[in-house]
C-alpha cells in the first residue's frame, strides 16, 4: 500500500524536525540527543520517531533538506535577479550550504557507517542547478559559454574549503568575486 500524504500538521511538524535538526547537528555535531531535536522543534520524541524512526534517518533528512533549499532556489533566483546576480548570490548560498555540512559532518558519517549514502544525488543536483544558472548567463550575455559547471562547482568547493568559517566570510565573499569574474563574459 502506497504511503499517504502527511497532513498539514504532521507536515509542518515534520518540517519543524529537520529545520531543528539541522541546527542543532550544525552547531553540535554528532552528540546532540533526538530530545535536544524534539524540545527544539516543539514537538515530543514520540512525534520525533514517527518521522524518523533512527538518528540517521534524521540527519540524512536534514541533509537532503539543505540540499534541496539550494537547488531549488535557482529559478526564483532567476526569476528575480539578472542572471549574473543569480548565479553570484547562488554561490554565497553554496558557501553557507557547504558550511552547514561542514557542521553536520560528524553526523553524515554516522550515516555512511551506517550503510546509507546521503550524498548519492548531491552532485547531480548541484550540476543541474549550475548548469541552469549558467545557461541562464550564456543567454544573456553576461557569462561565458565555455565553463563547464563541474569547473565551477570545483571552484566553489575550494572556496568553502578555505574560507567556509564564520569568520571568513568575508574573505570567502571576496574569493566568490573573483570566481564570477572569471566567469564573466567579455565581448570583443
């Protein structure tokens, strides 16, 4: 029998978990107790196991989440935003996501101990989201058409290995100036 919907309330509860758990796993890594989660969200461990019935259920779902808040974001991104700016304010964004994984790190690999691969799709759906935002660029004139998404997915990856803290975000922003201008599209 095919799982039903979740009700709105079992929906936002459940969203309230994973927003909580990637907070608390971000900040307290691996140690922190599905109670903390539960009290943080507002809800009881009862409700906390009828979402996630193990801890790594919920990192796992916690990590899909900020994956899925960044690649999802692309097309209001270029809905709303020339598509140079997209792509630059999509990069920030990638910093953060990368940083909030960095947090969770711990955590993932309790998750792979586990013999489950939270990052079986990442790199798909992160190409997928570049090479929109690249495409949107080419297009109109203001990126180039010769860079490859993986390139710079690499490149953004070397950012946030560098200046992923808190407090090399500005550095980190500085290093994201420099890639768009490589990437920049320059006529003539």
């Amino acid at each position: 029998m095919p799982d039903r919907p979740l009700r709105a309330d079992a929906q936002r509860n459940r969203q309230r978990l994973v927003d909580a758990a990637v907070q608390a796993f971000s900040q307290a890594g691996a140690e922190v107790t599905l109670d903390r989660v539960a009290r943080d969200a507002g809800v009881g461990i009862g409700t906390l196991y009828r979402h996630f019935p193990t801890r790594e259920a919920l990192v796992e779902a916690a990590y899909r989440n900020e994956l899925a808040k960044l690649c999802d974001a692309v097309p209001d991104l270029l809905a709303t935003r020339p598509a140079e700016v997209a792509v630059r304010d999509w990069m920030d964004r990638f910093v953060d996501y990368l940083a909030t994984k960095r947090g969770m790190a711990d955590a993932l690999r309790l998750v792979i101990a586990s013999g489950a691969n939270p990052y079986a799709h990442s790199r798909d759906r992160l190409l997928a989201a570049l090479n929109d935002l690249l495409a949107a660029g080419v297009a109109a004139g203001t990126v180039r058409s010769d860079v490859a998404a993986a390139d710079v997915l690499a490149g953004l990856s070397g950012v946030a290995l560098v200046a992923g803290e808190p407090e090399q975000r500005e550095q980190a922003g500085r290093l994201l100036d420099l890639l768009m201008d490589g990437l920049r599209h320059r006529p003539g």
